[in-house]
C-alpha cells in the first residue's frame, strides 16, 4: 500500500492550501532533526547511562518523519501533483499516470531536500523558529517573520518602519505598527484597502539595520502570492550613550575638579547598573576605559540554544570622559592655576 500524504501530515484528503501549510509547519518543526540534535547536546549532562542509545534511536526516527513530512508538503503543495496523488495514488503518482496518446504523466521523484523545503517554507534553516524568530501578530493571528538584507526587499514588499529606543533595542520590546493593504473581496477579483494594525516582536540586540519580512501580510492579489511585509528599524538618539556595532560608548561628565583629583567615579549604564572604575591618573579628554561584556546583546538567529536559554553574548561597552571647565573665574584663582601649571613645566 501506497504512502498517504494526508495521513503522515494528519489532515483530510479535503484540508485547502491554508490547512495543508498549518499542518506541515507544526509538524515540520517538532520532528526537524536539527532541533532535536541541538536540545540533546544541550541535555547531554542529565542523561543516564543507557540514554545515548535510546537518544540515538529517537534522532533516526525524527530524521525518517522529518523526510516523509517534507516529502507531503512537496507533493500536497503542488496543484498538479496533488491532482495526480488525489486521482491515482503515490504508485501511479510517481510511475506516471498513460495519457491518451500514450504517454505518460507524473513521474514524480522526491529529491530528498527536505532542509530546502524547510527553508523554502520558514524563510530560514533555523530549526527553532517558532521560538527564537520574531513575530507580527494582531488578535488573531500570529506569523514568524526573519531577517532579510535590504537588496531583498521587494517592490511588492509593504515596507513600515518602527521606532525603537536604544533600551528597547538591548531589552527586545513589542512594536505596534499600522499600515494599509489591499485585500480581495469574495469575488476574488476586485479588492478593498484595510487599514491593519499588528505588534512586531523585537528581539533583543536588533539595531537600525535590522529588517525583517512577514510572508503574505502584503497585499492581495488576484492572480499572484500574496506580497510580503516588511518592518525596518529606526533607532532614537540616546542622550550620552551611542551605539556602535555591538558596542556602546557612553560619555560621562566630569568636572575639572574631578578630573585632576583622579578618584573613582560611578557609571550609571544604560540598563541602570552602577559600576565603578577605579581612575589612577588624572582623566582628560583623551582618557577612555573599556567593560568587556556590557555593551549590546549580540543577535544571531543561526545561534539558536544561546538565544532560546537567553545566554547572548554581549559586546563592550566604552567610556569616555567630557571634562567641564568652570565657567567662571576670578583674576586670582587663574593666577594661582597659571602658577601651578608653570611648576609642572
């Protein structure tokens, strides 16, 4: 007996486009064996003895459902096969149904690809992306977006930009955002303009350069896929503190007094943490001190355990010195600072 299709993605031999792509992207991500891979290296620590066979075992398994759930969506998501599968079967479906001239038609052959028909689908090889990619949503609907570089965007693409502070972007913030897009009406045909409001998942360490793409939140169309949006980056001045890469430098205010006492000051971060630094020369405008691993969370959706444990790595942070000079002052206490510098000479 042939494979069935429906079966291995558990739906109706009558499920639509919609019901066949839920089911292959719920399936697709608990049996991708990569996932698995990953989270047993990461459990590695905590299992027994007779564990490593059994984890064996339960990787091939996933690998075999992986490959047969690839291979449903691949001939499901194809009218003509899918035409061919419903008439006939997987026997005729890939030996080619006779037509009435006597040929034959079908002849399909999985390529076995199942990591690109993943990629195809996810818009990305990352086998955690149902946790560690962002997402737009609204109240009913949720969608996994991925990162893109700009020569990418298309000019179908519905492009937004969100506004994101230089805290929110270290924290990772939820976005709303609002655009217009054409929707089909029941004729299929013609269309209407919504308005369309949704929050846009920001990841903690994306910066102004980050553009993401939801796949078929753009327009409708008859004809043609629906076009994508996309969600680029703006980043608000952060008085002080600027952002560069990974790192940040932060400008601290001294005054001259300070300056020349050479003691330690106290750094108030962009997060609020305290740190003191310990200065045993007098600072100057050239002075600059560097904190390994307290700059920007580094994001990487290729990193997948470090981001889903939260364990992103950090870039550093700079600090510079901006002496303030007084103001004001009187013919005697310039005469006394003109003497003092004269002695250093």
């Amino acid at each position: 007996m042939g494979k069935d299709y429906y079966e291995i993605l558990g739906i109706d031999s009558y499920a639509n486009r919609e019901g066949i792509s839920n089911a292959f992207r719920k399936l697709a991500i608990k049996y991708n064996p990569e996932r698995a891979i990953a989270l047993s290296t990461e459990n590695a620590s905590t299992l027994k003895v007779d564990d490593p066979l059994r984890e064996e075992q339960d990787l091939a398994n996933k690998s075999y459902h992986f490959s047969l759930i690839c291979e449903a969506y691949d001939v499901l998501s194809n009218t003509d096969t899918k035409q061919l599968f419903d008439q006939y079967g997987e026997e005729i479906l890939k030996e080619g149904a006779p037509t009435a001239n006597g040929a034959l038609k079908g002849g399909y052959s999985y390529k076995g690809n199942s990591e690109e028909i993943f990629r195809q689908f996810f818009g990305t090889n990352n086998p955690f992306c149902d946790i560690t990619l962002p997402l737009v949503k609204d109240d009913k609907v949720e969608c996994k977006g991925y990162l893109i570089d700009k020569n990418e965007v298309s000019d179908r693409d519905i492009v937004v930009t969100a506004t994101c502070t230089l805290l929110e972007f270290y924290n990772g913030c939820t976005k709303k955002i609002c655009y217009q897009r054409r929707v089909l009406k029941k004729d299929d045909k013609t269309s209407n303009i919504e308005d369309v409001e949704k929050e846009v998942e920001v990841m903690a360490g994306f910066d102004q350069d980050t553009i993401l793409r939801f796949p078929n939140k753009g327009d409708e169309e008859f004809g043609n896929s629906n076009s994508a949006l996309v969600v680029k980056f703006k980043s608000q001045t952060q008085k002080n503190i600027q952002r560069k890469g990974n790192d940040l430098i932060q400008t601290y205010n001294i005054t001259l007094q300070d300056a020349l006492q050479a003691s330690s000051v106290s750094i108030i971060t962009l997060t609020g943490e305290r740190v003191k630094l310990a200065i045993d020369e007098i600072i100057t405008p050239q002075t600059k001190r560097k904190l390994d691993g307290i700059g920007m969370p580094i994001y990487n959706d290729k990193d997948y355990m470090s981001t889903l444990l939260s364990k992103q790595k950090k870039g550093d942070l700079y600090i510079r010195f901006n002496v303030l000079f007084p103001k004001k002052l009187t013919q005697e206490q310039k005469n006394e600072l003109t003497e003092i510098l004269n002695e250093e000479e």
